[in-house]
C-alpha cells in the first residue's frame, strides 16, 4: 500500500525496532526479505534500538528526525472482534497510540484485514480509490493527497457525513459550498471527483461506504 503513494523521487524507509544494540543482526534480518519486494524507489532499511526509552517515542521521535512525510504502520487490533473478555480489542491498539504521538507527519494505517481492491490485486499499475472525509479543513489534506496521487488512473471520492439540515431535509448550503471548493482545488489538478453525501454520522456512513464504493484508502 505505501508504494501506491510513492512518486518516482521518494525515498521508502523500512523501520524495525529492537530491545538493544545485541539485535540489531535480528532487526537486520527481519527487514531483510522486505528488501526483496519489487519497487523502483530507493529503498532504506533502518533499525532503532528501544533502549530505556518507549518503543512509541523511539518511533515518534526518529519521524520527526527524519523528517518523514508519512508514516505507515500495520495494525491487527483495529480489525479485531471484540469478546467478553476484551470488548473493545480497537483501544489497545499500538497504532493508535502511535497515531497520537506524531505530530508533524501524514500517518497511514493498514488494518490487517484491508481489502480494496489494489491491495487484492497483483496488478501494480491498477490506481487507488481514495475517500476524503470532508470537513471544513480538510483543504490542506485533500492537498497533500492530491501531490501523491496520479490524475490519469486513481479515483477521488469527496464525502460528507451528517450533511442534511434537520429541518428542511436539504442538503446544508455549508456542506454544498464546501464540496464545490474542495472539488474546485481537486480540478485544477486534473482530479474528477464523485460526490458521497449521507444523512447518518461518519462513524455509520463511512463504513457502508467504503465498502459500497471499494475504497481502498479512506482519509480522515
């Protein structure tokens, strides 16, 4: 999925973390097969050592040196199901934690279980379909995403939740003039955008339409 967002000049980091200087070889050695995936971009392996410091600030920390653009990370407990014991699997989640950490980078999360449909194709040049959750500023990530995606072959979806006045049952003027904007700044760089507005909340529209729609990434 990360290489779906590379453009032909951007660096792809793999990053392991390790108790101490002693594995390192370890850390090595489990990058090592991820170094034979195909990718045209300059791939780097890179191996941090947690030492006395948590493994959420030995990662947030090397990000913000690094000066990264965009974290990925996987997560297993974000697609977990919930049993009596542990009915809420999502909130032990490391990514999330992550995720509330760094502060200056684009983060991307992985659920273990994604399955749009360029994760489950082996065509590499089969494009992306992205929904936007948009919200009043969401400029600047429509805008970020937009540098990363390719106007010829990934699809943009523009979505807005909870978008009708309770009163009148009309589409809010809000939410009309802010889809106009955000599909103004999407066609000045060559992006057609289909237009998703719901009734319900995110939290229940969102996930019906990432599904309805095949989405492979849904920003927020």
């Amino acid at each position: 999925m990360a290489k779906a967002l590379l453009r032909p000049r951007d660096e792809l980091q793999l990053v392991t973390v390790v108790m101490s200087e002693d594995s390192i070889s370890y850390g090595n050695d489990l990058l090592a097969p991820y170094l034979q995936e195909k990718c045209s971009n300059n791939v780097t392996p890179v191996v941090l050592v947690k030492s006395d410091e948590g493994m959420i600030e030995v990662i947030s920390e090397y990000v913000a040196a690094s000066g990264a653009d965009l974290l990925v990370l996987g997560s297993h407990n974000l697609c977990a199901a919930g049993t009596r014991d542990n009915p809420m699997p999502a909130s032990g989640s490391f990514a999330l934690r992550v995720l509330k950490h760094v502060k200056h980078s684009s983060v991307l999360l992985v659920k273990a279980n994604s399955k749009g449909p360029y994760i489950r194709s082996d065509n590499e040049g089969m494009g992306l379909k992205v929904m936007v959750d948009c919200q009043a500023n969401s400029r600047h990530m429509l805008g970020w995403l937009i540098e990363q995606m390719d106007a010829e072959k990934d699809a943009l979806f523009l979505a807005a939740a909870k978008a009708h006045d309770p009163g009148t049952g009309a589409v809010k003027e809000a939410t009309n003039r802010m889809l106009t904007n955000f599909s103004v700044q999407a066609s000045v760089n060559d992006f057609f955008t289909a237009q998703r507005i719901f009734r319900d909340p995110a939290t229940k529209a969102l996930p019906q339409a990432v599904e309805a729609d095949a989405i492979d990434i849904l920003a927020v």
